[in-house]
C-alpha cells in the first residue's frame, strides 16, 4: 500500500512540475484602454456637412 502512494507521489510530482511549467505563470495583464476600439460608426462624408443656401432656398422655399 505504501509502495503505491510513494509511486502516485512520485508520478504527481512529475505531473506537477509539466503543470507548473505550463501554467505556473499568468499571462500579461490586458488594460482595458487596450481592449476597445473607439472609431466613428459612419465614415465622414464632407458633401453631407456642406451647407448651400441657394438648395436650401430651392428645396424648402419654392
């Protein structure tokens, strides 16, 4: 009974050194100014801000 515990021992201490060089480190902290992408919904279109008074006069007022 002892021999099988000092082999599981001996098996888990070679699991846990595989384990531990695989996930003994945590991975790089994310700041979450780094996770967002802030850029406008519609690309800007100049001939939509263009204020025409004469069309304006001629849509609206005729």
């Amino acid at each position: 009974m002892r021999e099988r515990k000092q082999d599981r021992a001996a098996e888990g201490g070679a699991e846990q050194e595989r384990r531990r060089a695989r996930f003994g480190a945590l991975p790089e902290r994310v700041l979450p100014r780094d996770m967002v992408e802030e850029r406008p919904a519609i690309p800007r279109d100049p001939a939509r801000d263009a204020y025409d008074p004469d069309e304006f006069a001629v849509r609206y007022g005729l």
